[in-house]
C-alpha cells in the first residue's frame, strides 16, 4: 500500500509522536496551524469518513477518545477544533481518514 500515514504507523517515515496505542496514532503536524496541531488516525486503513462502518467504527471512537485526553493533556480547556476532511473536493489530500485536533488560538467560522 502506497499510504504516507500507513508508512508512518510502520514506522518506514518518522513522526514527532504525541500517543501510541494498538488503535491510534497521534503525531504532530509538520505544517502547524495552531499552536497545538496535532493528527489523529487509526492504525486501521479507513479511506475516509464516508467509509466508516460496523467493522472499523471502534477505531474511529477510539481517536475521539484519545482526542479528547490530548486536550486535556494540552490544556486546551478554552476550546480546541477537530476537522477531517472527506473526498477531494473537501481538501482530502491523504486518502487514510484523519483528525485535526487544533487549539490554542480562537477560531472563526466559517473556515477559509
């Protein structure tokens, strides 16, 4: 499989980790756009948010979960972002589903 965020769970392409477990990986973004950017993805190959089903749903839970402990560990009590992107047209450029968790700065909506 030709996946960079496969390749990274791998261990073949490294990442600055901020958690590891047997369902999720957290890595730190290498083009930040808040002072805490952080990605979230499942160490399971789910292609996007339109293909999470019965079968691979417990891995997604399991990111918001840990999404929600780096919060707290980051102190993101004011507020924080979590965004994934689906398909193309939605700015989907690494075709393994994944989550933004951005905080520490205010956010406007909508986005850009």
């Amino acid at each position: 499989m030709d996946c960079v965020f496969c390749k990274i769970i791998a261990g073949e392409i490294p990442a600055k980790k901020a958690y590891e477990d047997d369902k999720v990986l957290a890595f730190y973004d290498l083009d930040p756009q808040a002072p805490t950017h952080i990605l979230v993805i499942p160490k399971k190959h789910i292609e996007s948010a339109a293909k999470i089903d019965f079968e691979n749903s417990a891995y997604v839970a399991r990111c918001f979960e840990v999404i929600a402990k780096l919060a707290e560990e980051k102190k993101l009590d004011k507020g924080f972002r979590v965004v994934t992107n689906c398909g193309d047209s939605a700015g989907q450029s690494i075709k393994h589903i994944h989550f933004h968790l951005l905080g520490g700065r205010d956010f406007t909506w909508p986005p850009g």
